[in-house]
C-alpha cells in the first residue's frame, strides 16, 4: 500500500512540485526498506585482490576471444559461455571443456 501524499501525487498526473516529488520519492524509497542500505548508495562496490582470486579455476582456449554470452545451467551443474564464434560447455567445478561448438 502506498502512503496517502504518494498515492495522491500518483493520481494527479504529476502535477505536484519537483521538490515534492523528490521527497515522495524518498519516502518511497524509505517504504520499501531500501534506504539507507546498499541498494540506494552506489558508494560502495566490492573489490577482490588478484591474490584471492588466484585459487579460482579459468579457462583458455587458443583462438577464442570476445567471451559475451554466459548461461548457468544448474541442472547439468555446467557453465555454458559464448565467444566469438565458439559456444563452449564447462564443468562448473573446475571449468574444464565438457563441449565445444
């Protein structure tokens, strides 16, 4: 359900204020339970070391390039990826070649 000045400024078209809007908006945003958190702060993003991500399995292939396309088919607990011109499965333990298009 949506605060009453909210639901009445939806109503009207908006014709209220921009400042008015503005603080619709906020209070919105506080409603749902996203203000505040992590969601509405784009200050913050994660970084990873090369270090912690030296344990993680990768895989190369001589002369597939341009990988764009990825697909986690849980199901068959595969990794399939898309490069130009390739479509290669991978197992997801290890990321070795299952399959290769």
């Amino acid at each position: 359900m949506l605060p009453a000045g909210l639901t009445r400024a939806v109503q009207s078209g908006g014709r209220e204020s921009v400042a008015r809007q503005l603080l619709l908006g906020v209070v919105l945003c506080i409603s749902l339970g996203v203000a505040g958190g992590d969601s509405c702060s784009a200050d913050r993003k994660p970084v990873v070391s090369y270090e912690d991500l030296s344990p993680v399995p990768v895989y190369q292939s001589p002369g597939v390039v341009d990988f764009s396309q990825v697909l986690l088919d849980i199901e068959r607990f595969q990794l399939v990826v898309g490069a130009r011109n390739h479509i290669l499965a991978l197992q997801l333990r290890d990321l070795s070649l299952l399959q290769y298009l």
